[in-house]
C-alpha cells in the first residue's frame, strides 16, 4: 500500500511598477511586477508552502527567511529545487501538483504551458501531474482592483 500526504499553501504578493512578474518559473510581460525580498514568484511560493505543509515541515518562510541577505533577489526556482531536495531527503516523490493563479492582469493563459513545463523537471514529475491554472477576481478585492496577486497550490507526495 502507497502512503501519500497532502498539503496545501497560499501566498500573496503586492504589485508595483516598474518590478518583474515572476510566475510559476517564468516572466510574464507585464508593467507590474511583485513586491518581495526575492523575486515574488508567488506561485512557487505558495507550491514550496504546499509541499513543506504536506510534510510538516514549516513553510516558505521559516526556510528561508526575508531578514536573511542570503534569499535578497533569489530565483524562486532555486528555493522550489531545494525544498524538493527536502522532500526526497525524508523519502518522499511528488505526485502531482495543483496550482491556482488569481490575478486581474495580465492574463496568463498564454503562458500556462511554460509555467508547466518550467516547474515538471524540478518537481520531478511529468507535465501531466503538473495543474495550474488562472482567474480573477471579476474586479472584486484587492486583485480585482490590480493591487496584487494571490495563489493556492496542493501537492500529493508519495512513498
């Protein structure tokens, strides 16, 4: 019999002028990018929070601190690769991975399939286990209002 454990995260990002959009592993064109000690890819972020919580490990933030020098600017694909290393340190593997993008704009449809394809090597699974998708809000909150950028992700890992 398979174990499997199942984790959740969510992560928020602010939007500003004249910064980088970092999403699922990826730059998005835009003229707003992510307010962060790193580079704001809030989707990894909450993907890294999703994979840690499926094994009680903490999250994001406690990993690698925002008052560390060490994390200033850093790839966020670098911080998903380490808590990878993490999990298949305690004898884990992902399964899949579900990822949901709320942002007004710019709309992310046309880069789904790279975020995909970016972040299937690093987990170590194929494109097919690989889920994320975007909406808005409908104007409606600050995301609806272009203030910022929330995301929910889940993993399954297996033994």
């Amino acid at each position: 019999m398979m174990d499997i454990r199942i984790g959740n995260g969510y992560d928020v990002h602010a939007l500003a002028a004249g910064l980088p959009m970092w999403l699922g592993g990826v730059r998005i064109p835009s003229e707003n990018g992510f307010v962060a000690h790193s580079d704001g890819d809030v989707a990894i972020h909450a993907l890294c929070d999703a994979l840690l919580g499926a094994l009680a490990l903490g999250d994001i933030g406690h990993l690698f601190p925002d008052t560390s020098d060490e994390w200033k600017g850093v790839d966020s694909k670098i911080l998903l690769r380490k808590v990878v290393e993490r999990v298949h340190a305690e004898g884990w593997e992902v399964g899949n991975v579900d990822i949901t993008i709320a942002l007004q704009r710019p709309k992310l449809a046309p880069h789904i399939a790279a975020m995909r394809e970016t972040l299937a090597p690093i987990l170590g699974v194929g494109i097919d286990a690989v889920s994320v998708k975007a909406t808005t809000t409908e104007r409606l909150g600050f995301v609806g209002r272009g203030e910022g950028c929330e995301v929910w992700a889940s993993a399954i890992l297996k033994k």
